[in-house]
C-alpha cells in the first residue's frame, strides 16, 4: 500500500486504486463538493466541482447544497467555508497548507493596532484566520477590495490587513489613505522587477498581468493588475497574443483551457534555484490526499462558536456587496 504523509499523520492508500474514478465516486456517495483554487495543481482542478479565486469559492460555498465541503486550498479558505456552513463537514486536504499572509497577522496585533485606532473601520483580506475575520468590520478579497474600500464612508479613517502591498494597490485606485499592517505574500513578492524588465525586452508584445498582492516596482510595469479571476478574464478577452503572468503559476491550468491560442509566459522570481512562483502551501495539497479526506472525511475544519459568529458577520458583509 502506499502510505501518505498529511501533516503529521500517515495514511494508506488501497494498492491499484483510480484515484480520479474513486474521488468521483466518493463525492456521489458523501454528498461532497470540491471546491479548488487555481493555485492548486492541474489534477485537483481537473477533479473540482468549482474552481475559482476566493471570492468565488466563498460564493460557491455559501450557497452549496452539498453535506460536504472539500477545500482544495489552504487552510483560511476552509475556515471561511466553515464560517458560512457551521452545520456541514468541511475537509482540507493537508491541514498544514497554511498561508504567509495569514500567519503574518495574529489576532492579538490587530487588537492592539485597533486600540491604538479606535475610530478606524478594519477591513481585512479574506487571506487571514477565524480570529482575525472575528476582529474585522469587513473582509475582502482582491476581486472586490476596491469596491469594499469605497463602500467605507469617506470620513471613516480605515485599518487595511494583512498586505500592505494590495493595501498600498488600494490606496491608489480609491484615493482613500488607510493604516496598513505590514504583511506580504511569500510568492508574489519573489517576484523580481529586473528579471521582469528583461523578460519584457525579449518579448515586446507581450502584456504584462500582475495580482496586487505583487510588490509596487512589479506593479508599476503591469499593463493590466487584478485578481486571478480577473487576470483570466482580461487575457481571454484582450486582442493580444502573449501574456507574461506575475502571479503563481497554477492559474496557467485555466488561462490556457481559456486561451488555447495565446502564449503565457510566468514572470520569473528573483533567483533560479527555486520554484517559487509556486505556493508550498497550496502545492501541500495532492490527489493522494485529497482521495484520502473524501474516504475518511478528515482532518476537518472546526472553529470556536463565538469567534464563528464573529467571523460571520464580516463575511456575510462581503457577500453582500458581491
């Protein structure tokens, strides 16, 4: 049998087993949907009910009927699935597919930010904890920020966590100022605005479509700045045949289901020796597990009641602005 290693356990894995016939089976028969980020391999996507950013997959789990939710991504997406459906199971595949941006903003640092601001409304990204969702007015994620920053009255001063570089993004697409905690994303801020420029210079026709959680320099050379959804969106719909891609590299799963036609090209990090256009988190995920979560319906997502009811309202706020 072949044994799998999730975080700390060890699992087995039944010898001659069809990993894809068995998870469309086991999603049949535990009234399970698959809900997978473009970050995760091309495999658990291929397999996904829904595949999308994370406003997307927290649309699509606040309106499943499923009994099950699997969360193909890291760890604050299944938490805000479970936010949304405290009475359903919700399985990650690895529970220690975590997130840089989550991890950089304890809930304790934003209660003290807060009390040092206590007239400031706190938006928070949706890349962040329960805890911290629970300390938050409202979330959002890259797809809608800019509309949830405009949705503050403009003489309510504002708190933007985790990412000071979507937050610095926002400051310049809304006019509004905003104190920043000062978190980053370990992929988009490998990205190097030399190894950029010169890739730019080997490929003069190509548009350049960068996420803002990207560091400003990248920014400041992209053509076009958005979501991953939105990144998917524009290269599908834009007369140009080449794309040079500043987020991590799993979105080029779908961008080239969308645009079979066009040539992608992943802006490349600072140094060669590493993939680091790539998220060790998300990649923590494989078929292999994502099997065994569905056949054994753990490690499950739990969160304490109050700070689930706390979280909630947040989100619900989010959603409610689309």
């Amino acid at each position: 049998m072949d044994r799998v290693e999730i975080g700390s356990a060890s699992k087995s894995i039944e010898p001659g087993v069809d990993l894809f016939e068995a998870i469309e089976r086991l999603k049949r028969e535990r009234n399970a949907v698959l809900l997978a980020h473009y970050y995760q391999d091309p495999d658990i996507q291929d397999v996904a009910d829904a595949v999308g950013d994370s406003l997307q997959l927290a649309q699509a789990a606040a309106r499943t009927d499923a009994e099950v939710i699997v969360f193909a991504g890291v760890h604050f997406m299944a938490e805000t699935a479970k936010i949304l459906n405290p009475h359903k199971v919700v399985v990650l595949p690895d529970p220690t597919a975590g997130c840089s941006l989550a991890d950089a903003c304890p809930a304790e640092g934003l209660r003290a930010l807060k009390a040092r601001h206590p007239d400031h409304a706190v938006v928070s990204y949706i890349n962040c904890s329960a805890e911290v969702k629970a300390e938050t007015d409202v979330i959002c994620t890259s797809s809608n920020a800019a509309r949830v920053i405009r949705s503050i009255p403009e003489d309510r001063p504002i708190i933007f966590a985790p990412d000071r570089n979507l937050g610095r993004w926002l400051i310049q697409q809304t006019g509004r100022d905003m104190v920043l905690w000062s978190g980053s994303c370990v992929v988009h801020e490998t990205f190097s605005e030399r190894r950029l420029r010169d890739l730019m210079a080997r490929h003069p026709e190509a548009l350049v479509l960068a996420h803002p959680e990207c560091e400003a320099p990248v920014l400041r050379l992209a053509h076009f700045v958005g979501s991953t959804a939105a990144i998917i969106r524009h290269a599908e719909g834009s007369a140009a045949r080449q794309f040079i891609v500043a987020t991590e590299s799993g979105i080029l799963h779908e961008m080239k289901k969308r645009c079979p036609d066009k040539e992608l090209i992943p802006a490349p990090p600072e140094s060669d020796s590493c993939a680091c256009n790539e998220c060790p988190h998300m990649k923590k995920n494989t078929l292999e597990k994502l099997y065994l979560c569905l056949r054994d319906l753990e490690p499950r997502i739990e969160i304490d009641e109050a700070i689930r009811l706390r979280a909630l309202r947040p989100v619900e706020a989010m959603l409610a602005l689309g």
